[in-house]
C-alpha cells in the first residue's frame, strides 16, 4: 500500500520540512540534518542536531536530564500540529505520535502510525 500518491522522494522531503519546521517554531532551533522512513503504515522522521546553545550548555554542565524533561514537554505541545501535518501529507489519519529525544549524541525521532485512508 503507498502512502500517498505522489513520489515517495517528495512525500518524504514534505515530511522532513514539516518536522525541522515544527521543531524550530516550539523550539527557536531546527534540526542541521532529517531523514524520514516510510513504512506501509509508519512514517519515521530522525532528526539530528536539534539542541539549542542554552540546551547543549546544560547538557556539558550535567543536567541532561533536565534537557531531556524540557523536549519532552516540547514535544508533547508540538504532536498536534505534527499529527495533523503528517495526516495532510499523507492522505491518511494518524493513529498515534510518537517521540524521543536523546542528548549524547543529539538525536530526536518522530514515529506516527497510520490508519488506513477514508474510503479505503
């Protein structure tokens, strides 16, 4: 099953932009580098470089988990816009979000499973 019509290429660099956009709005940073994964009913967008100044700071003076607390929360906030984004670029309902961050080395994924589309 595709995911949308369209290249897959496309869909994916659609994907990317939604995620490093979204991430720089909540956060002031986007990411330097995405790849995003389709699956038949996954999409994967691995983000790197995605620490602010302030963040990396906290992170080199030990409180990486207090960086880890403030994602979190960031991504919490950012799932509605990312999962009404994905479901616009894909044609297809977004069943669940799913996010993680780590900050050694600096990394954030977004996983979201899709439902199968209207009329399908």
């Amino acid at each position: 099953m595709a995911v949308t019509e369209g290249s897959t290429s496309s869909r994916q660099q659609e994907l990317n932009d939604l995620v490093a956009r979204t991430f720089h709005r909540f956060t002031g940073r986007g990411a330097t580098r995405t790849r995003c994964v389709l699956g038949e009913d996954t999409v994967l967008v691995v983000l790197e470089d995605t620490l602010t100044k302030g963040e990396r700071v906290l992170v080199e003076r030990g409180r990486s988990e207090d960086v880890r607390r403030l994602r979190a929360s960031y991504q919490e906030v950012m799932r509605e816009d990312l999962v009404a984004g994905v479901g616009a670029i894909t044609g297809r309902p977004v069943l669940a979000c799913l996010s993680a961050t780590q900050v050694e080395p600096d990394y954030a994924a977004e996983v979201f499973v899709l439902g199968e589309a209207s009329g399908a």
